[in-house]
C-alpha cells in the first residue's frame, strides 16, 4: 500500500524516508536525482542498509591480504619443515587452518537419476527448476477434444519428413515437389499479413531474429507472388527451404500472439510442423546457412513459450545446435576483409546478439554452460535503429540495443561466474550487482512510467477483440517495458539467490544481521519487482500475456522467495509485505487456471499464512525452521542450488518427454480434478499450488 502511495506522490521516496532527508514527492524526486539514484525512486532503496563502518572496505582487504600471507608462510614453513623432518610443523594444524579458510558451500545442482540410468542435469542457478523436478507426478487429464483435429492432413510422404528433422543428409527427397505440397498450406494472404504483424509487435518475446522489412519484403511478399501464380509446373519457388521454414514458424509465433483466436489452438502447432517439414528437405547440420540458424532458434523459442509444444529441453536443444550452427557461419566474428555489404552485416550481426542473449539466459535457468565466451566474440552492435532522444536531450538506447547491451555486460558475466565450477565468494556476487545497477532501463520503457493508475484494479480484459486493447504502438511499449523489467528484476534474482538463501539459513530469526544481508535485501526487493510488474500488466494485457507461461518462471521464482521470506523468519518487518504480496502472486496463478474447480489456495501461501499467524499470537523470536521442519529446509536448499541427488522414474513419466502430454496438463481450460497452473512444468503445481 505504502509503494502505490509513493508512486502516486503522496508520500516521500523509501530512499529519502531511510535516510530522512527532504522528499519533494516527484518521481524521480530531487534529492535521488542529486544523489545519483533515480532509478531507485520512488519505492526502492539502496542495498545495503545495515550501519558499518566507512573503514569496513579496506578492512575486509587488509584481513584478506593478511589471511594470503598466513596461508604462503604456512607453506614455505610445510616446504621447509618436510625437508628435515616427516613430521608436520608444529604450528600448523588442521584445526587452525580449518578456521582460515574462506566460508564456502556445497552448491553443485541437481542430478536427478532414473532406475536406467538416464539423468538430467540442473545446476546451482536452476533452482527453480529443480524444485519443479523435485514434485510428484500428476495425474493424466482427459480431453473430449479429437486428437486428430490438431494435425494436418498432409500427404503420407510429406507427414514422413519431420522424422528426419533436423538430421536429414541426403538428397533422397524430390524438393521442389515437396516444396509445392508444403506451400499448398499457406494461409490466405491476409492471414498471413496478420501473423506477421502480430509477430513483430505484439508478441511479449520481441524477437528481432527476423526483422519486419526481411518477413514482408524478402519472405511474405515473393512466396505469394508465387503462390498466386497457380501453376508451380516450370517456376522454381523464390525461397529455399529453410527460408520455407523461417516464413512458417514465425506464422507459428504470430498465432500464438494472437488475441483473436483461442488460446493455444492447433493452428500455431500446424505451423510449427510445417516449419519442421520445410527444414527436412535440407541438410541443415551438414550445410548450414543463415536461414537455418534463424529458423532454430524460433523453434526453439517456440518450445520455451507455451501451449501444446512446452518443453524447455527441446527449447535447449534447439538453441543450442542454432548457437553451433551460427559459429560454423561465422556470426561471432567480423571483419571488414571479408568484403560483406552492409545489409548482411546488419543481418548477422542481429542474428548473432539475439541468439546469444537468449542462450545466455536459457543457461542461467538450467544451469548449464552457455554456448558463447566473450573472449572468443568480436562482432560489433547491429545499428540502433530504435534509439531516441529523452526530455533533457540525451540519446536513448533503443529496445534491442539495451538488451543486447546488458546481456553482454551483465548476462553473460553472471553466467560465467555463477555457473562457474568454483562457487564464487560474495565479493565477487556484489560487483556482479553493481555491473547490473551501472544499467538502468531506458526512461521510454521504465515501468515507473506506466505505473500511476495502472495498479488500481481493474475488471479483468479477457476480451477476444483486440480493439479492446490500447493502441497498437502503445501496446508494443508497455509490453516491451514488461519484458525489460522481468529481464532484469530475474537477473537480479539469479545474482543473489544462492546467498539469500544462505543469509535465511544463517539468521532465519533476522536476516539483516547476517553478512549475506545486501543479498536478502536484493532478492526481496527484485521479487517485489516482479510480483507488481506482474500485477500492473495482467490485469491489462490478459490476453497476451496468458499465453506466454515464461512469464510464470519469473513470478514463481518471486513468490518462492516470498513466500521463504514468511515462511523462515515471520518476525522480521519484511515478512509482512511480503506477505501481502505473496498473496498477490497466488491469485495471479489462480487467475492462470481460472478454469479449475478445486484446491483453490496455494501451498506455501498456506503454510506461510500459518507460520505468519502463529508468529503474530505467540510474539516468538525462537522459531527455527529448520529443525521443526525438514521439508522446508530441503526447499530452501534446492532452491539455492545445494547439491542434490533424485532419483526418479523419469523413463515412466510421459509428460517429462512427450510434448503433447505436457501441454494437455498445462492447458488452462482443461476442466482438471486438481489446482492445475499455467507454468513452466506439469510437476509446479505440487511444488507451489495444490
């Protein structure tokens, strides 16, 4: 309540309110702006809040430089003394040294085994993700729907290609044949016309792998030039395959983004097999080219979006043989040598930083080493052809430019180090966090900009119409503000994560006392972030945004952290708020399966609602969660990438490995027995709503 009076100007800053000085209630308000922190007004606060000495810095050097030296003397005196003795210096014990050494953790990941054998690997960043593997299975959800009428009725030749997919090698296959029987299933011209533009501008992914003037100029209009022609005989088809391929899965993208149709139909799922097929008649793993890298890394996307096809391992898999593939082309590479024009410059260089930023952050939430090391990178920024000029005058980085700007700066610095197989020491996590704040979102997109009004609730727009919706320009906008702002409020959780969960285990009574402090602080207020992002836009773009279950990570994420927050120390003055917040979070995933009829309250809101309530009766500072409730301590650890071993009939489980078996648990109109959410994985429901 206090943050909506903040944002609306009726009360001072929380930065000015912490440090007591004259707020004139504007937004950014004169002193942050003076201070050099406007982009923390009007409802955050600087990181470090617990008092310290000015002089703690150097200290914590000069105790580090010291403990180095000990720890060579100690050394040169083993070396010295094994030279005339066997036995140890006398001085140098296991117990003293056991004392100076540098506190450290076991944080690994997860490797989950099954009776075969078989094992997924999640690591220390994919927290989430593990306590998603960590559920127990669902049960299997009829449907009255006809299977069949979510396929093509393509030929029996054609319906054998994506078999191959991407794997085929020879040239068995009659192309241009099979390229006219693929080309039959175009939609017609306007339709076509209407997923491309849904595509570029209305999808909350904002891929920039095809740009508009390559979709309509160089694929949409000369394939139906052609098309239109009707008589393929003696006519070679303008586009190859792959570019084929490209055309029809960004229609697959465009009908997943469009509000006018029901979700999740089988028309986006169509089209994604038609892309499969196209790209079957091409050995793209033996003869690359560009339009096969962009067509894989939108399939993959595809599988990291939502519906019927949801499946993160497919999304990795895709996206990591595009990120090979564009390494075989060259894309991380440029030189002026090479005599290309400006055109395919652009072109590459595009293509290159959006696969990059998507693989970096693809890692982060699987724990996994990215494809890309900056070292190896020398191929500049595409030209910023969204850049624009503020009120004070100063040039603006456009949507792409910033983000592929941070994610060379700080994604694929968080990834090297955090996924790095030392655990890094917390230094290094705290310069990683000021690397994030050196990057503060473009005044055009910051969310502060839309926040007045937007909070009030309104009645939900479930509206099919999209002339419901805002204008088409300010649509695009403000889902590109949402989707910066997640971007990195999530970067930010990953950052601190593993340490917020240490300062909860180090202090679960009062996390501030903790050295970890600065982490829980940063973990809280990113999850704060989120949670009312979440709720300003929802409410607003319903439409859109419930069709993308990436969205969900996020949120789930920060109401895990929330939710830890109550659940571990309910007395600290934070545990309200995030409380209330908390309580937001459940009732935007209720809103996600608006459709089930039961087990309407989410499982750790219940257990927070109970520790929280049992806090507020008995007034006890003794509360130890981790020894009155294992569970909860096995949560917290998972969740900061401890090392964990499962073991797990992974083999049995047919929606781990079946696509359609996922999407038909996750479809939010199945009339479902239990409390099924719109999310990541099945096995979430388990972990965070029942």
């Amino acid at each position: 309540m206090h943050d909506i009076k903040r944002v609306r100007g009726q009360i001072s800053c929380a930065e000015c309110r912490r440090l007591k000085l004259k707020c004139d209630k504007k937004i950014p308000c004169s002193s942050c702006i003076r201070r050099g922190c406007k982009s923390l007004c009007p409802t955050e606060t600087s990181p470090v809040q617990i008092k310290r000495s000015p002089e703690t810095a150097s200290l914590h050097t000069q105790v580090e430089t010291m403990s180095q030296r000990i720890r060579d003397l100690e050394n040169a005196l083993s070396t010295l003394q094994s030279s005339i003795s066997t036995s140890p210096y006398p001085e140098i014990t296991d117990s003293l040294q056991e004392i100076r050494k540098p506190e450290t953790f076991d944080a690994l990941g997860t490797l989950t085994l099954d009776k075969r054998g078989d094992a997924r690997y999640l690591g220390r960043s994919a927290g989430l993700e593990s306590l998603l593997e960590d559920g127990p299975e669902l049960p299997e959800i009829e449907h009255e729907e006809d299977e069949d009428d979510h396929n093509l009725a393509v030929s029996e030749e054609i319906a054998q290609l994506p078999k191959y997919f991407p794997f085929a090698s020879d040239c068995s296959w009659d192309v241009g044949l099979s390229l006219q029987l693929i080309l039959s299933y175009l939609p017609p011209k306007e339709r076509a016309w209407t997923l491309a533009e849904n595509f570029i501008e209305h999808s909350p992914l904002q891929i920039n792998v095809v740009p508009r003037e390559e979709l309509f100029d160089e694929l949409l209009t000369p394939i139906y030039q052609y098309a239109s022609a009707m008589d393929f005989a003696g006519q070679k088809c303008p586009l190859s395959p792959t570019r084929v391929g490209v055309l029809f899965i960004c229609f697959a993208h465009g009908s997943m983004a469009d509000i006018g149709i029901p979700m999740y139909c089988a028309e986006s799922e169509d089209y994604l097999r038609l892309s499969r097929i196209s790209l079957s008649l091409h050995p793209i793993i033996s003869s690359p080219d560009l339009a096969s890298v962009q067509a894989l890394t939108l399939i993959g996307m595809f599988h990291d979006t939502g519906g019927r096809s949801y499946n993160i391992e497919a999304a990795w898999s895709f996206l990591t043989i595009a990120s090979k593939l564009s390494q075989s082309l060259g894309l991380h590479r440029e030189s002026p040598k090479w005599g290309l024009d400006k055109k395919t410059l652009h072109r590459r260089r595009t293509i290159f930083w959006e696969i990059l930023t998507w693989d970096a952050m693809l890692s982060l939430s699987l724990g996994r080493p990215p494809c890309f090391f900056g070292a190896h990178i020398d191929t500049p920024f595409p030209l910023d052809e969204d850049a624009s000029v503020d009120e004070k005058g100063d040039t603006e980085p456009g949507f792409h430019h910033w983000r592929m700007t941070f994610a060379r700066d700080v994604v694929t610095a968080v990834s090297d180090i955090t996924l790095s197989s030392d655990m890094p020491d917390y230094p290094t996590i705290l310069n990683l966090d000021r690397r994030m704040r050196e990057h503060p979102l473009p005044e055009k997109y910051d969310p502060l900009r839309f926040l007045y009004g937007a909070l009030e609730r309104t009645s939900l727009n479930t509206s099919d119409d999209p002339r419901e919706l805002q204008s088409q320009n300010e649509t695009s906008i403000t889902l590109k503000s949402f989707h910066l702002t997640h971007l990195r409020a999530l970067v930010a959780m990953f950052i601190h994560r593993a340490f917020f969960a240490q300062a909860l285990l180090q202090s679960p009574s009062n996390p501030l006392s903790s050295v970890y402090a600065p982490s829980f602080l940063a973990a809280y207020r990113a999850a704060s972030i989120v949670v009312h992002c979440d709720v300003k836009h929802f409410y607003k773009y319903y439409q859109i945004l419930s069709r993308y279950w990436a969205i969900w990570n996020g949120l789930l994420t920060a109401g895990t952290i929330l939710g830890l927050i109550v659940t571990r120390c309910p007395s600290s003055p934070f545990a309200a708020n995030a409380y209330e917040e908390l309580g937001l979070t459940v009732n935007l995933f209720k809103m996600g399966a608006n459709h089930s009829d039961k087990a309407k309250r989410g499982l750790m809101h219940e257990k927070a609602t109970n520790v929280y309530e049992s806090q507020a009766n008995s007034m006890s500072d003794e509360m130890n969660v981790a020894q009155e409730d294992m569970d909860a301590l096995h949560t917290l650890e998972m969740f900061a990438g401890y090392t964990k071993l499962l073991m797990k009939d992974m083999a049995s489980n047919p929606r781990m490995f079946s696509d359609k078996a996922v999407s038909r648990s996750l479809n939010p109109d199945s009339n479902n027995g239990s409390f099924v959410i719109v999310v990541s994985h099945s096995y979430a429901v388990r972990n965070y709503l029942s």
